[in-house]
C-alpha cells in the first residue's frame, strides 16, 4: 500500500475515506503496469463483476451537484446482493430507493 492509498495508523488517506477521492483515484488513466488500484468503470450493475463497486448519492437525477456518499460492494451477481459498512448489513440492490449510482470493477497490479 502507498501513502496515496491509505496513510496508516490515525488516519487513513483522502482515497481511502472519501468516497469521490476513491473514485477518482481508482478510475484514473493509469500506466497498465502501474502497481495499485486501478478501476474499470461500466454502466450498469449486470456490468459489475463480484467485488465490483456501486456508488450512490441521494436524489436520484433531481440534484447531480450533490457528491457520491456511499459505496457498496457486489458479493453475489445472481442476486445483486450488496454489503455495506453503514449500517453493516447486506442490501439487495433492488432495495436502492431514490438514489443515483455509479459503477465500477476494482482491478489490482502487484508486483
């Protein structure tokens, strides 16, 4: 891990507790053989794979000024079962109500 992902001990990096610096650290153009997280991001949750990452942010279309607040982690596909860390429980993503979302696959390099 770098200290641009996560700082360590007291407090982690701007990546690794905010949800829009997560997105843009991980969906940035990157070197392929650059070590870290690297994000492809899709459309739609069919394109996520497990693992995959659903963002979401309130007002679904009404307000695009407001952040991405939230991530959700796919851990079942047939089911679009999502965990989540707060509250710790899982979700179905059918269960998103009024929410806009975003989506991408985490890719890790390590070397």
């Amino acid at each position: 891990m770098s200290s641009q992902w996560y700082a360590g001990p007291g407090g982690g990096s701007p990546e690794w507790e905010n949800v829009e610096a997560f997105w843009d650290y991980a969906t940035k153009p990157r070197d392929p053989q650059q070590s870290g997280v690297h994000g492809e991001i899709v459309e739609t949750i069919f394109g996520l794979d497990i693992g995959g990452i659903v963002q979401t942010r309130s007002g679904r279309f009404d307000n695009t000024d407001e952040r991405y607040s939230h991530n959700l982690l796919l851990v079942e596909k047939s089911t679009l079962l999502l965990a989540q860390n707060t509250p710790d429980c899982f979700v179905y993503y059918s269960d998103l109500a009024d929410v806009d979302n975003r989506f991408f696959n985490p890719r890790y390099l390590i070397e």
